[in-house]
C-alpha cells in the first residue's frame, strides 16, 4: 500500500493579467518567511537559520520566478498555508496543481 505524497501547487510570478511580479526579489523573500516550516519544526541550531522550507522553495521554471508550495505546509501550520495562498490570490498571481516528483530520489 503506497502513501499518496502531498500535492504541491506552483505560484508563478505572473499575474493573471500576464505582467511579471515585482519586486523581482518576490520569491525568495516568501519563501523565506516560510523558511521556518521545516520537518521536526524550525528550531534545528544553525540550521534552521541556513536555506529554505522543504514545504516552500522558490524555484525558476521556463524563465518565470515561481515559489513551490507542498499542502503538506497547510497539515503543519495552517496559517502558513494561509498566508503563502493568499498572497498569491491577493496578488493576482498564477496558481497550478504541479505533480510531485514520485520516483522517489
């Protein structure tokens, strides 16, 4: 029996309107609000403070800044999960359903 993984949605730093998202620095300054959200929580020593949320990890994809958001963010913390899908809506932003990686490495 095999564990359906999480989805995971992709923010793209489009608008609906198709104008690029400013500031161009979006991406990783969301993603680092985020960066606390980690497995086994945030306070890991200096680790916690080196790199981004496994659960929300800005990512180029085809030449467009994007943010990668996993809903296993919204079992962990629900008002994280809030607050990253509402930014992308109160913004205007492009939200997709991306297919998760399941070749397992």
């Amino acid at each position: 029996m095999s564990l359906q993984k999480p989805r995971q949605f992709t923010i793209q730093g489009l608008t609906l309107e198709g104008r690029t998202f400013r500031p161009s620095d979006w991406a990783e300054r969301l993603a680092g609000a985020m960066s606390c959200f980690r497995p086994g929580g945030g306070a890991g020593g200096i680790a916690a403070y080196i790199g981004y949320s496994p659960y929300c990890v800005p990512q180029v994809v085809d030449g467009v800044k994007c943010v990668i958001v996993s809903e296993a963010l919204q079992g962990i913390e629900p008002m994280a999960w809030d607050f990253v899908m509402n930014f992308a809506r109160d913004n205007h932003l492009r939200v997709s359903e991306t297919t998760p990686d399941t070749s397992g490495g």
